[in-house]
C-alpha cells in the first residue's frame, strides 16, 4: 500500500450514531468458504479506536462481515521511536482485538522503501552489517511482541521492492535496504521473461530473517503486479521464482488490488490469470488492499451501479483464480484523509451502509463455473469440472486418465476413482461443498466445487 481451484455451482461515524441499514443477503464472510473476506483497520487510527470500543457500529460490521483482519505495522508513524527503540502498544491493540475475536490477523509491513521510514533513519548512515541488524532487529521486535510469532497467521514481510515501472529503486534515496547489495537472478527464465539480471538482497535476507521467529505464512507483496503480463506484473514473477529457487522462505504472494473505476486497462480476466500463475508455484494467493476509486470525483448513482458492477466482475475473476483470500482497504469511504479521499472505493458508505458496490462483492463471491484451468506436469493437460445438465453428479472432461479423490469439508474422503473423458463424478453424493483432488503423473491440484 502506497499511503500519500476453480468453483462450481451455486451457493444458494466518521462512526455516525444514526441506524445504518442492515445488507440483505448473506454475510460477506459466509458467501464462499473457500475464501476469506477481511478489511483493513490501520493502527492508531479513528477506525482502530472504534474497533477497540464496545458495542461501537464499525465493530458490529466488522465482525458482521468479516472473518479476516488486517492490521499496519509502519515503522515511520506507527513503531519506531528510535533507533532498536519501538511502541507496539497500537499495533498490538489491533493484533489482540482479532486474536481475541477469533479473527485471522495479516500485519502488514515488515521491511520496504523509503517511504514507510522515518526522516532520521533515511538520513543517518550505516555501515551494512549495521544496517542489516537494524532490520533484523525490528522484524525480530514486531513477530516476538506480544506473542504475535502464533498471534498473526499471516506476515506481509518484505512489500514494493519494485517502482511502477518493474525496475528497483535506483538508490539508497529510495530504499536504503537497497544498500546491503545485490544477488545474481535464480529464476532460470530466460528471454524477454528474465527481466534483471539481479535482484536486492534486502527481500531475501527479510524472508529468512521472519522465519527464525515464526511458523506462520510469509508474504511477498507489491502493487501494479494484478494483470498478468504487464511490465511489473513480468518482474515481479522473475522476484518470485527467484526466491523460490533461492530456497528463501515463501508461502504466499500478495497483489495490492488497488483499483480505478471505468479504467480500461482493467482486465480482470488477467487478474484471474496472474493469481494461476503464482498457484501453479506452489504459494498461496491474496488479494491484500482491494478498493475500486473515482479517480474524478464525479460521482453519481450511474457510477455507483457501475462500481457494483466491476466489483463483481473483478471478485469473480479473483474467485476463478483461486485466491485464498481478499481485504478492503478499510470498510467504508473517506476514511484515510490521504488516501482516495472523496474516491468512494470501498463497499460501505461513511456512515457504514452498505452500497451498490456492496451487492457486487457480494454476487461476485458466490462460486461459478469457470473454463479449463492449464496445469503442468512432465506432459501438458488441462480439464473441466462442471454441473452435468442431465444427471445429478460432476461432469469431467480430461484430455488423459487422471486419479480423483473427493473428500467433504472436515477432510474425510467421499469417493476415489480413476477420470477418463465423460466421467460422472459425485452421483451418490448429497448436494454441498467437497474438495476434488486430481492427479496426474506429477501434477496435483485442489479444487473446490459445490454439487447441485
């Protein structure tokens, strides 16, 4: 954040003190549990307060619609005092509020440019192994305060090693960490998909430094990487493979998601390809800050309707592709006075009612049939799984035999067989949501589907 698996079928102010009214239809949270649903709340601010405050409406639609929290750990205005010197106190407010409500916590921001800095910091100067105990010292501090080692299920540890244009930053001016060096790429891509030639040491030494104090998820995040194969999209997989085959600890990327409304370069059937690609490495998915902004303030009832509309479409891509899960940045608009102020990107009003954008995220969570999804083993193959029109069972079309197993949400196996071209899977299962695992050579997939 800059601050100035394929499913089926069908699933059947600021905090004003006035009533807010109630959404119809399922609970965000409860739409598809095959993916989590979270918002932002940014420690110290006017929305962690009213988090934190009983019986307050921001905490009622919180834990209304959502079972996910993601939560800020900004060295430049929220931890560092100075220098190894840190207050955790608002961040681990924030941590405790969703631990204690049973609520999967993401932090957010454990190393990064410049940007998130204090002004001393990026002015001081460092010899490397300084330098490097500094950010080891402050990834240390966040995990081990407050027990969040077990506390926060998912680390946004190293975020925006890349500008917009899928170059690193140039300089220490940018990003200091810039100055621990450099290290040849291991991606083995090669042609026009080997983007650099090196990369900065800082985002694999930050992974490995995270692992030595916690067990949980560790997530490489950026921004302008959602549509496959644009320039930072290109670059920020090379990062990826190259961490990957690095041996560096990595469990999941994450894509920023922050969006324009109306802009044509929103193809969302890109962003459902992007998050493919990285599930076909191996990590898991997450879809970290979402919102969809009226860059030009104009808005209307005609543009909100569109919102809802591009809501949906971008949410059912992001289902399709089978991330793991999504969060809003915040709840409800205007509330960050530097951020889309006056923008309307989010699903709720100030006041915390829910708008058209609301019914879209909503409509775009329900499962849906998708096309072919390409797997990679020792021999290319893709296949299908959809609801048969004529019988009561899951119709698989595969181009070579394949192993199957179903199993029920609680992971108790269902049924077991071998899929040739036209099998009927499922015909003796009653309707519900089970996972299909495929298997074929070396490949392995999980899908879930729901039967009718």
């Amino acid at each position: 954040m800059r601050i100035t698996l394929l499913t089926l079928g069908l699933l059947s102010t600021f905090i004003s003190l006035q009533a807010q009214t109630l959404p119809t239809g399922t609970r965000l949270k409860d739409v598809n549990p095959a993916i989590k649903v979270g918002g932002t709340v940014q420690s110290g601010t006017t929305e962690a307060t009213q988090l934190l405050t009983n019986n307050s409406s921001f905490q009622t639609v919180f834990k209304r619609e959502f079972n996910l929290g993601q939560t800020t750990a900004y060295p430049g205005w929220e931890t560092w005092t100075g220098l190894k010197q840190y207050d955790f106190t608002k961040f681990n407010q924030v941590v405790d509020y969703f631990y204690n409500n049973n609520i999967p916590v993401s932090a957010h921001l454990l190393a990064g440019p410049n940007t998130y800095y204090p002004e001393w910091f990026k002015t001081a100067t460092y010899s490397n192994a300084d330098l490097e105990g500094i950010l080891e010292d402050y990834i240390k501090s966040t995990i081990q305060s407050n027990s969040n080692n077990t506390k926060v299920k998912y680390w946004n540890v190293a975020n925006e090693a890349l500008n917009w244009d899928g170059h690193y930053y140039a300089n220490v001016a940018d990003c200091k960490f810039q100055q621990l060096g450099w290290e040849n790429d291991l991606s083995g891509l090669t042609g026009a998909a080997k983007v650099h030639q090196q990369h900065p040491v800082w985002v694999r030494k930050s992974l490995e430094m995270a692992r030595k104090y916690t067990n949980n998820k560790i997530e490489l995040r950026d921004y302008g990487t959602d549509f496959w194969g644009v320039s930072k999209s290109d670059a920020f997989y090379q990062l990826v493979k190259h961490l990957k085959n690095s041996g560096a600890p990595l469990d999941a990327v994450g894509l920023q998601g922050h969006f324009t409304l109306d802009n044509s370069s929103n193809d969302w059937s890109k962003l459902k390809q992007a998050i493919l690609e990285y599930k076909k490495l191996g990590l898991e998915v997450y879809i970290t800050e979402i919102d969809l902004a009226d860059a030009a303030k104009s808005w209307s009832q005609d543009k909100a309707l569109r919102q809802q509309e591009q809501y949906k479409q971008m949410i059912q891509a992001i289902v399709q592709g089978g991330a793991d899960w999504i969060c809003f940045w915040g709840l409800r608009d205007n509330w960050n006075l530097y951020w889309l102020y006056d923008q309307k990107p989010l699903p709720f009003d100030e006041n915390l009612n829910p708008k058209p954008a609301y019914y879209g995220i909503q409509e775009g969570l329900k499962p849906s049939v998708v096309s072919a999804l390409d797997g990679e083993s020792t021999q290319q193959f893709s296949f299908e799984l959809f609801p048969n029109p004529f019988s009561d069972a899951i119709y698989i079309d595969a181009e070579q035999e394949m192993e199957y197993e179903i199993y029920d949400l609680v992971g108790t196996l269902m049924e077991k067989g071998k899929a040739l071209q036209g099998s009927m899977l499922g015909r003796s299962l009653p309707q519900g949501l089970y996972t299909v695992k495929v298997k074929c050579e070396n490949y392995e997939t999980l899908h879930k589907v729901v039967k009718h």
